[in-house]
C-alpha cells in the first residue's frame, strides 16, 4: 500500500506539473506528463474503491490519447 500511495503523491504533483507544461512549454509535452500522472494515480483509486476518480480519469486519459492521436497521426 506504501507504494500505491507513492505513487499517488508522485502523481498529484506531476498533474500540477503537467499545467505548467501545457501552459508554458506546450500542448503535446503536457498531455504526456499528466497522462503519466493519471497513470501513476489511477491504481491508488481502483485500489481503495473510488470509482468517481477512476471514471473521470478514464476521460482524462481518452481526451490525452485522442490529442496525442490526432497530433501524431496526420
């Protein structure tokens, strides 16, 4: 459990990260860290039952995929 919450923590920060990325840097190299950060946080959700977190982050990562999707495939 102590590494789920590890990562948890881990991966709160790189979402707070991952908006200074998308504002400063840019759109592609911010989606890639907050879909780490959604990947990092998502086991401590399924884990301790909180189906709303694990719902809205599956949306998170689907609307990442499909821009990193419709950047790179074209």
């Amino acid at each position: 459990m102590v590494t789920i919450s590890n990562m948890r923590m881990l991966g709160c920060i790189l979402i707070v990260c991952s908006h200074f990325t998308l504002i400063y840097v840019g759109v592609i190299p911010g989606v890639i860290v907050h879909l780490i950060a959604d990947f990092l946080t998502m086991p401590f959700f399924i884990k301790n039952k909180m189906w709303d977190m694990v719902v809205m982050l599956s949306f998170l990562v689907v609307i990442g995929v499909s821009k990193l999707v419709t950047n790179y495939g074209t």
